[in-house]
C-alpha cells in the first residue's frame, strides 16, 4: 500500500507557515482595514454632476444620479439645450432646426418629410409611420 511519511519529515516549527496567532501585528491591523464590515460607512455615498446646463449638483444615490442623467443628459440637442424624450425625436428636431441641408431645401420651396411617430412607439399590423409635409 502507501508508505506514512515520518514526523522527522515534516517542517520544523519555524519553516512552518504562519498561523493567525504568530503573525505580525503590523499585518493585523491591515487586514482589519480590509474588512467589508469597517469599510461600510452610515454616510450614503454621494453622487456629483457637473455638466451643463446647470451648476454642480449633488445626489445621495447612484439611482438619483442614473435618473437626472437620463432626463436632463442623455437626449440632449447640443446646438440649444433642448431635451427630448429618445433619441428618435432628438434625431427629427436637428434635421428639422439645425440640418444646413434642410433649411436649404426649405428655402428653395422643396417638401421635406419627417415621421412623427417614434419607431418604437407600436403600431397595429398594416399600418405605417404618419409622414407630413413641410
């Protein structure tokens, strides 16, 4: 079968790795800074932003952050600030106020068409996008 290998064998006590008890004190109170529990604070952590068109605010969430980002930052129109609802709409109002190409077209008496429904609004089988003409 197997051989046991001898007590003589095996590490002495001082080649032996360290246990809790023998370690140094300077490595205790490093692993007590590594804690989940002390590195929890009572304080909510706070969220600030500081993009235009406003001034620095601050949010106690990382959820209140998420939604004003959403609603004042993420469909934007960078020419006058405007906000809009997806980016769908963002889209028809830069090529409808601030398209060169557009405007160009306009002035010449050419009809440009723009879809008023959003693409993910839901549409019954059969029917399309109501197109108008400008």
């Amino acid at each position: 079968m197997g051989l046991k290998r001898s007590r003589s064998d095996s590490l002495s006590s001082s080649e032996a790795p360290p246990t809790p008890s023998s370690r140094d004190q300077s490595v205790e109170v490093k692993l007590v800074h590594l804690d989940a529990e002390s590195a929890v604070s009572d304080q909510p952590a706070v969220m600030q932003c500081s993009l235009s068109p406003h001034g620095p605010l601050t949010f106690a969430s990382f959820e209140d952050y998420d939604v004003h980002y959403q609603k004042m930052h993420m469909n934007r129109c960078s020419d006058c600030q405007k906000n809009f609802p997806d980016q769908h709409f963002l889209g028809l109002h830069i090529a409808e106020n601030h398209d060169p190409i557009s405007a160009a077209k306009r002035d010449r008496g050419e009809k440009t068409l723009h879809a008023q429904a959003s693409p993910s609004s839901t549409l019954k089988y059969g029917e399309l996008d109501h197109v108008y003409h400008r």
